[in-house]
C-alpha cells in the first residue's frame, strides 16, 4: 500500500508482476473467451467444460498466490478500503494523481469482484454440468428440475463477468492514458517503471512452469482421444449412463428403422403407437400380442416420463400432458434443436432421413444423445481435429518445409 | 487341443443344425401351403411376381419387391422409408434367409400388403419361396 510514486523521482524497471501471474491471467481471458464461445453449439460442450475446469482451477489458483505469491501478487498488498477507492477515482479528475505501482484501488476492487464472480461463475457451471448433463464432479447432485436455477446463475454471472471484465480494461486503458504507460504490454512483459523504494519481484518460474505444464497435460487428457478415434470407433468425450436394452425392442422396431430408445417418448405415446399397430405410420406390423405385451412393458419402464438422461427430460418436458405424440421428430424440443438444419443437409445421402438420427449423433443406439457425441457426416466446415492430423501424419513433409 | 476340437465340433453341430432349419422352414411352409390346396410350386411364377410393379394409390407411386430389395438379390437392400440397409435376400449371400419360420410369415404379412395392397395366396407364396431359396 506504500508503493506509490510520484513521477518526477528517478525510476528504473522493476519486475511486478512474476510469471504465474501473468500465466494466470492470459490462461484466464482465454479460457473465459473459449468458454464464451462454446457456450451454445451443443456439440462443444467438451471444449467449454474443458475451459471451465480450467477457469476454475486458475482461480483456485490465483486465491493460493494471492496469500503466498509474490510481493504484488498478494491480497494484503492491494486490498484498499473504498474510501480509498473514491480518492483515487476523485484524484483522477484532479491535481493529486497517484501513480500506482501494483494495483490501484479501483484495480484491486475489480480484481477481487473478478475472482468473485468468476468463482460462482465455474461452481454454477459445475452444478449445471452435474445437473442437467449428469457429468463433472457434481453429477447427479442436484436433478433436472433443480439445475435450471444454477443455468441462470450461471448465465447471469457470465455476462456480469463479461461486464466487469470490460469496466477493467476500460480501467486500464484510461490508466495507461492518464500515465503515460503500456500497462498491456506490463501484463506481457511484467516490469514496470518504478522507483529506487519499490521492491522487485521474483519471476517464479517454477511455479510458472507447472501450471504450463499441468494445463498442456490437460488438454492432451481431454482432446487426446480425437486424434486417436476413426471412423468404426468415434470418439465420445461424454459417455452417458447406460441404459436398459431389449432385445424383442430392438428385433421388432429395429429391423425397419433405428430402434429409438422409449426415452425419447412418454409412455402414454408408446401405449397408442402400439395400440395402433396395424397402422403404424401408415404399415401394418402384423405383431403377435405376446412381442406387443414385452414390448410395451419396456417402453414404459423406460419412457422419457421416468427422466433418466437430460434428452429424455427435455423431450417429456416440452411435451404437453394433453398431448400424445407419435413422431419424435415432431415434439417442440426436437423441432427446436434441430431448426437450423437445412434441407440440403436432410437430403444428403449420409443421412436422408430425420429418423435417422444415428448419422449425425453417435450414441443413438445406446438413446443417450450426449452434447458432443454428433457430427454431422460431411460438413465443410474446418475442423481442427482433421487439419491437427494432416500435420501429424505428414511430419516429414512439414519439417522439409522448416529447414528451406 | 481338446478346447479346439470341442469348438470345432460345435461349429459342424452348429452348422448342419443351420442348413436343416434352411431348408426346413421353407419346406415345413410349403407343406402348409400344399395341405392349404396350392402346388404345385414353380420358380419362374415367382420370379415374375417379384418383379411385377403395383401402383399404390395413396402415394401415387409404383411398388415391387425390388423397390426395396434391389435388383440384385445377392447385394444389400435398403427401406424405402427409413432407408435402413436390408440384407441380402439370396441365400447364397446371407446364410440367415428363410430359416425362421416366424420369420417368414411376418414379412409376408407385411410385404405383401406393402407392394400388392393385400395378403399374398398360398400359391404366390409358395412361388416366392420356391423363386427365392435357389438364389
């Protein structure tokens, strides 16, 4: 709280922020921004919980080297009463500026409301992923119902946080203005200009380099698998729960079509569709009581009423209870989560079908429709994993390319 | 070796056991059709039934056999509808056809109605059969 200068004393570059906690805080934004761009396509639910986790775990972090890291790294060092706060922001408009060596106090406010929010950001994010995906740390604690007040908590503290985050950059920039400095590039390069009193720190690089190196282990854990999977044998980041077969249900309903798991519909729609045999979709079945009687059974033990993965709650959820319906590809939830799919997609000979949901997603066998379990067969769009193989199955080619 | 021999044996059990119930689904049917007052049964009228095409009145669209199950018996087919890949009809490419006869009468039941609008006869089945299991 006593490294303040004036600017006419003799100054020399000083080392203020160590290594980790620039690691920290570039590690931050980009998972923040990774997060941030993932959250609502579905089929990337792994890249954003794998940047959550990460999030999370540099805040963990960050609250560690906020008591045992380096001078300016240190909660104590910048933690102002707000009547501090308000002479500094008053000194800004006046003669009595303050330059500030580590944080100033409307800085160390906005970092602690940073650390804050971002905390109930990635522990709501974990009671969603528990909650509405069953997966994470906290899988199953909290149920369905339940976990749409942790999506909103998540969700508000998300744009609170994106809100925030923009009031500290504007902090730094008008901060950078007024004093004439790049505190950007002091955030890269971490000296300052500062005077004969102001202690340097040490770079820390050990420290820095373990959470290098645990965040780059981690994202061989995580992504590893793609590099690894084919075509016969995708690879499924989430692997839902496993869910009771049949084998009369998948001999009868699989022999024209994919058998759709009954979790995909209630068991008031199983009931009717069976009822209704001798017209089914406009064919007769020609099923004998015995098979409609075990087929029936399995269908309602398992039908979406029962809610056992996030699909089947949905599903049940957006029908309403006047309603009975036989087209999966009919209910509300269906309907809206695949809008955007156009009809050239449709028609393509890959998948030419909306029954055929296996084409895209790639647990439709086993009915638990993970997030990041679909892929729809060709799609021009870039994809990362098949451009990272490229260069890793012609590694002689690229290096030729180094060493002209 | 004994492990070897007693799977060896199970496979030759297996197998002969398959081929009997081959040809004794399609016979044990077509003795039913004969008791029924058809016969005699003759591949050619088979064959032609096949391949025959029915307009079907609701969709306006012109169905056979072959509409699902291709031209070429020895090869995949595939549902009109869903598009599901059907297996080869011969058995010659697919040692599974026509040894259930359960089987059977369900996709009679259903394919028939399917492409004629109507049950097939006795006599057309037992055509059919006799069409299809020398393929």
């Amino acid at each position: 709280m006593t490294t303040t200068t004036q600017q006419t004393t003799e100054t020399r570059p000083v080392l203020v922020w160590d290594l980790p906690t620039r690691s920290f805080h570039w590690l931050l934004v980009t998972t923040f921004a990774i997060a941030w761009l993932t959250h609502e396509d579905n089929r990337y639910l792994d890249v954003h919980t794998f940047a959550g986790y990460t999030f999370l775990g540099l805040l963990l972090f960050r609250l560690v080297w906020g008591v045992i890291g380096s001078h300016y790294a240190r909660f104590q060092q910048f933690s102002y009463s707000f009547a501090e706060v308000i002479a500094y922001l008053k000194g800004l408009f006046g003669q009595d500026m303050r330059r500030y060596i580590g944080h100033n106090p409307a800085g160390a406010w906005a970092i602690f409301a940073l650390i804050g929010f971002g905390l109930v950001l990635a522990v709501s994010g974990l009671f969603v992923l528990g909650g509405e995906e069953r997966h994470g740390l906290l899988a199953g604690i909290v149920s369905f119902d339940q976990s749409v007040i942790f999506r909103e908590t998540h969700e508000i503290t998300a744009y609170a946080l994106l809100g925030l985050a923009g009031f500290h950059l504007l902090g730094v920039i008008s901060e950078s203005l007024l004093h004439r400095e790049n505190l950007v590039g002091a955030m890269f390069r971490g000296s300052k200009q500062a005077d004969i009193e102001s202690p340097a720190v040490r770079p820390h690089r050990l420290v820095a380099a373990a959470i290098l190196s645990l965040f780059a282990a981690y994202v061989v854990a995580t992504f590893g698998g793609y590099l690894t999977a084919t075509q016969d044998k995708p690879y499924l980041p989430f692997k839902g729960p496993q869910l009771a077969k049949s084998q009369v249900w998948q001999d009868a309903c699989g022999e024209c079509h994919l058998a759709f798991h009954p979790s995909l519909l209630p068991a008031r729609s199983w009931e009717m569709m069976l009822k209704q045999q001798d017209n089914h979709f406009g064919e007769d079945l020609f099923l004998e009581k015995g098979t409609i009687i075990e087929l029936l059974a399995y269908a309602k033990a398992y039908s979406a009423d029962h809610k056992q993965t996030e699909v089947a709650w949905r599903m049940n959820r957006s029908i309403p209870i006047t309603k009975t319906p036989l087209r999966i590809t009919k209910v509300d939830y269906w309907v809206k989560k695949h809008h955007e799919i156009n009809d050239a997609v449709w028609k393509r000979d890959s998948i030419k079908s909306r029954t055929n949901c296996a084409a895209c997603h790639q647990d439709a066998k086993q009915g638990t429709f993970e997030d990041a379990g679909m892929r729809i067969p060709g799609d021009n769009s870039f994809d990362a994993i098949t451009w990272l193989r490229s260069i890793l199955d012609k590694p002689s080619t690229q290096q030729q390319g180094v060493q002209r | 070796m004994k492990i070897g021999f007693d799977k060896l044996t199970a496979v030759l059990i297996f197998m002969v056991l398959a081929s009997q119930a081959q040809a004794g689904a399609v016979d044990t049917l077509q003795q039913q059709y004969t008791a029924a007052g058809a016969g005699p049964f003759s591949a050619a009228a088979g064959e032609q039934r096949w391949k025959e095409t029915h307009l079907d009145a609701k969709s306006g669209k012109q169905r056979s056999c072959q509409t699902c199950h291709t031209k070429d018996l020895t090869k995949s087919g595939k549902h009109a509808r869903t598009g599901k890949v059907i297996d080869p009809m011969a058995p010659s490419a697919n040692t599974e056809r026509f040894t259930q006869v359960r089987d059977i009468k369900k996709w009679f039941k259903r394919n028939c109605k399917w492409v004629l609008g109507r049950e097939c006869t006795a006599q057309e089945k037992g055509d059919f059969l006799e069409y299809l299991k020398g393929q």
